[in-house]
C-alpha cells in the first residue's frame, strides 16, 4: 500500500495498515456510502477484496476461511442493513469457535445519540454473539482496538469480533505518526505436573477408557499427538463433526464421528466405558448427555481453556495447557500400561455401509453411493463443505476424513447456506487442495448469487447438489415423530441452465453411473460447475431401522 508522506493519513488508511499488519489478505464485503473510503483504501492495498453479492454469504467466506487459516477472517460491510445482514455467519463463526473480525460503517458521532436515518444500536446487537462489539471512538483509537480484536478473535477460545467504524471517523484524518501496534500471540502453558498425574491415576484405574476429540484439538494441531497417544496406550477415539480427521479414520484406534443419530456405531464404544478423556471437546459440538446419560462416567477434560459445566460433563480431572504436550505427558507417565487393542467392529460396519452404497445403481442415487463416489473423487487432503441438512447426516457419519479440516461442517450453530459460499473463501485460502461444496437443494438458493462472485472473481468452485425437491430432513423429523409431514416441498430451478446463466458449467446425473466422473471432471475444472444429484432419502427410515436392530454389547 502508498502511503502517503503528508502529516496526515486517512482514518480509512491507518485502518487498513492496521489490517495489513496482523496479516490480513482477502476481506469478504459489500461496500456502502458510509464506508467508501475504507473500500478505495484497500483497493490501494495489497489486500484482495473480494465483493459479494449479498453480506451474509460475505460473513460465511470470512468464517471459513478463519476456520481453515486459524487467522482471523475479515468481513466488511455498511451500516444497518448491511451490518444486520452479518450477523448469521457471525453467530456461526462464534458458536463454531471460529476467528473472525466483522467491520461496519455506523452513523456519524455527531447522530447517534438520537433517532436517526439507518441507525440502530450494531455495538449491543452483535453483543451477545460475539467475544467483544466495539465502536471506534476516534481515528487514535484504531491501532487499539484492532489490535485488541484480532487478539480477542484468535486467543482460546476463539470465536467473532465486531467493530463499528462511525462514519466520521471513515471520511476523518489521523495522525501520521499513528502506527499498528505489534503483534502479539497468547502462547500456551505446559500442562501442570499435579494434574498429569491425577489424571495417570484415573487412567490406570480405567477398564474401559475411551478418547473423545473435537475442534480444540484440530485447531490446536493436536493431530500427531493426538494419534500417538492413541496408538501407544491401546485407546479407541471418536470424534466429534468438528474433530473429523484429528486421527484419520482409517487408522485401527478410530472409531469414526459421534453427534448425529441418537444410536449410531460410535455410540456403542461409549456404552462400556468407564473413562472419558475429551481432548479439545467443547459442550455445543453436541449434548454431552449421549454418552453419559447418567452423568457416573470418569471424565478427564483436555484443553487449552476449564469445561464448561454441564450435570453430563462433570470433570474428575482438568489438564489446561497445550494440547499436544499434555497428551505427550499423559502418554509418559502411563507408558507401562496398554489396553486391549480396539475392536474392528466400527471399520467393518461402515466399510459394509460404503460398500453396499458404491454398488448401489438405484437412481435417484442413495445416499451411501453419493457419500462414496464424493471421498473416491477427493484426496486425502481435499477438502469438502457440508451443509446443513439430511446430507450433513449421511457425509457426517460416512465420509471417512484423514485430516483436520478437510470435512467442514457448521456444528455449533447448524446454519443452512454456509457451503457454498465458504468454499470460495475456502479455495482462496488452500489453492494448492480441490474444495467442494456439498449441499441440499434447499441452502443451494439461499446462497447461489455467489456463482456469480466465483465467475467474476476467477475462484474454482465446484458444487454438488443433493436434489430431492424438498426440506428432506425437516420432512424425515416429521415422518419420525408425527407419522405425516407438510411444507417441505418446493420446486427447482433448471440447474444446468441456471449455472449456464452465470457463465458456469452445469451437469445433471441421470444415473448412478455418472457420479464419479462428473465429480471428477468437475473438480479438474478451474472455473465453476454445478452438479444436480436426484437423491433418494427413503434410505433415512431404514437407516433409523438398521441402527435399531444392532446389539450394543457387540
């Protein structure tokens, strides 16, 4: 960025330096006349901004491309309507914890004490679903407070932050000697020894212990730990959604992901077991009460931050520190014990479930054959989105996820319309994998005016639709629990043609056959397609029936 050499910047100017100092390079927006200089400034930055068509899809970019950098997504937009509009990716970023610093213009100092044209109150509505809401005070104010809110978005627990910008202080000057404040990063403490070795009596005593990992550990890079932990001492480990891929899942300890179905395989490891270590678990991945109904389960809590109290997650044992020392000196102080090596029940029920769904040929498509031919047209590495809806139960059990964040899912707040537009953030942050966004028919439109951003912006994205004409899950939870259902359905716009519109590709499946190397040609494509996939969820009952009928002491 040219600064200028004048005794004056702008306020607009300082706030990008600010941005451009704590390592911001894309910000995801829609610009207004109160924020017009901020814009023009980072259009003469070296930061990429990147304009949406609506700023809820804007907040979602900034959400994933947090969740996938662990730096803090940036999302811009004007005041009222525009700021209103971020909120839903706000509330997910921060029931996600997920960094991500949300910047809006507000009415000018000189009107915001009264009624007035566009104004509500932004700082108290963004309060209750963010870390800190803030408005900026004055220009000498900024390297403060963006300061602290990059501080605040990424320190653990991480989670949103808003900053209100007046739009006074927008079109006002600073001071030129105002500069960034330097970086700082809360660094973690080693574990205490005490509670090292409360916890090694615990486990020693343990007859059937069990491991639970959720998004601490994948954020924190607990991976390697994590497995050898896992591996030296003869432990099982279910993941939470969040926690998919912290151990790959064709590794022999794991036991797949817990969170969906009332019953499910992983489910059954938790019925015998008497320990629990959760390692980055955190209470709104899913209600700690489906593993220990009642509440008589051992618990050893590892994180970087105390549990939260629940009567289903009370803590015997607290090791707060790094994740991945702590589970290093957990394993050494218990290194003469091993327990039974885990059984391969989990691998051989879902490997049978894949199996019977890769050669499954019905059309519509089952859900298992399109939750198969996705992971054989995707690396390891590669990364997926879920969406919300009956697809998030079948990619969410099934997909078999060998590394963190490579199988994104929205848990803590469950939004629709999330995917699409995160896997554009999402593609920008790792060119170097190739990111699908899977989604229902029902988020596809609430989001696919963003087609239009990824033609416009030349971002790879490919799309796979899961298309049943309707609400499928909310019509499932229906059947399920009142026997009928009613206003599910909609209809569909031609997909091909409507990719075809905004100058993508479109392809529609006409059997089960074509799966496979339509994804493939699809995700080879640097532009953007489109995938329609006719899907049938009667397989959801029977689902329901199978998991029924297994035997929990198998």
């Amino acid at each position: 960025m040219d600064h200028p050499s004048q005794d004056q910047q702008t306020a607009a100017e300082l706030l990008v330096r600010c941005l451009e100092n704590e390592g911001v390079r894309v910000v995801f927006g829609i610009p207004g006349e109160e924020n017009i200089r901020l814009t023009v400034a980072l259009a003469r930055s070296g930061i990429r901004y990147v304009l949406t068509r609506h700023e809820q899809a804007a907040s979602f970019m900034a959400e994933m491309h947090g969740r996938v950098t662990g730096a803090a997504g940036v999302v811009s937009a004007t005041l009222g309507p525009g700021a209103i509009n971020l909120q839903l990716g706000v509330a997910d970023a921060m029931t996600n914890s997920t960094p991500l610093v949300a910047l809006s213009a507000q009415v000018g100092q000189d009107r915001n004490y009264k009624e007035s044209h566009q104004f509500v109150d932004l700082v108290n509505m963004f309060a209750p679903i963010t870390k800190w809401s803030g408005s900026v005070p004055s220009a000498r104010a900024i390297p403060e407070m963006v300061r602290r809110a990059f501080k605040t978005a990424e320190t653990e627990r991480p989670g949103a932050v808003y900053l209100a910008v007046p739009e006074d202080i927008d079109a006002g000057s600073a001071e030129a000697a105002l500069r960034p404040l330097p970086r700082n990063v809360v660094r973690a403490e080693a574990p205490a020894p005490g509670q090292i070795a409360r916890a090694a009596t615990l486990l020693r005593n343990a007859t059937s212990p069990i491991v639970l990992a959720g998004h601490g550990a994948a954020r924190n890079g607990a991976e390697k730990s994590l497995t050898e932990f896992a591996s030296s001492l003869g432990l099982s480990v279910a993941t939470t959604f969040h926690g998919k891929g912290v151990i790959a899942d064709d590794h022999p300890n794991s036991m797949g992901s817990i969170g969906f179905m009332r019953r499910d395989y992983t489910n059954f490891g938790f019925d015998q077991a008497d320990l629990i270590i959760a390692v980055g678990y955190e209470l709104q991945e899913f209600d700690p009460a489906r593993i220990n109904p009642r509440g008589d389960k051992k618990i050893i809590h590892v994180h970087r931050f105390p549990a939260e109290v629940d009567a289903h997650y009370s803590i015997d044992v607290g090791i707060i520190g790094d994740i991945s020392a702590s589970l290093d000196a957990l394993a050494a102080a218990v290194s003469d014990q091993q327990h039974a090596p885990p059984k391969a029940l989990y691998h051989e029920m879902v490997h049978d479930e894949l199996e019977r769904g890769r050669a499954d040929d019905r059309y519509p498509l089952a859900p298992q054959r399109i939750v198969a031919d996705t992971r054989a047209a995707l690396g390891r590495d590669d990364i997926v989105l879920v969406d919300t809806g009956a697809l998030k139960m079948w990619m969410a059990r099934l997909y078999p996820t060998y590394t963190p964040n490579s199988c994104l899912i929205s848990n803590g707040l469950s939004t629709m319309g999330f995917a699409l537009p995160g896997a554009l953030a999402v593609a920008l942050a790792k060119p170097e994998v190739k990111v699908l966004a899977a989604v229902g028919d029902g988020s596809f439109l609430m989001h696919s005016q963003e087609i239009e951003t990824a033609v416009r912006e030349q971002i790879p994205l490919t799309v796979l639709i899961w298309e049943d004409n309707g609400y499928g899950l909310i019509e499932w939870k229906m059947d399920l629990e009142v026997g009928e259902h009613a206003a599910t359905s909609f209809t569909n716009p031609d997909i091909v043609g409507y990719a075809e519109s905004f100058g993508a590709k479109g392809y529609r499946i006409s059997s089960a056959a074509d799966l496979l190397p339509t994804l493939r040609t699809a995700l080879d494509d640097p532009g953007v397609s489109l995938i329609a996939c006719p899907v049938d969820y009667s397989e959801n009952l029977r689902l329901i029936q199978r998991l029924g009928d297994l035997d929990t002491t198998l």
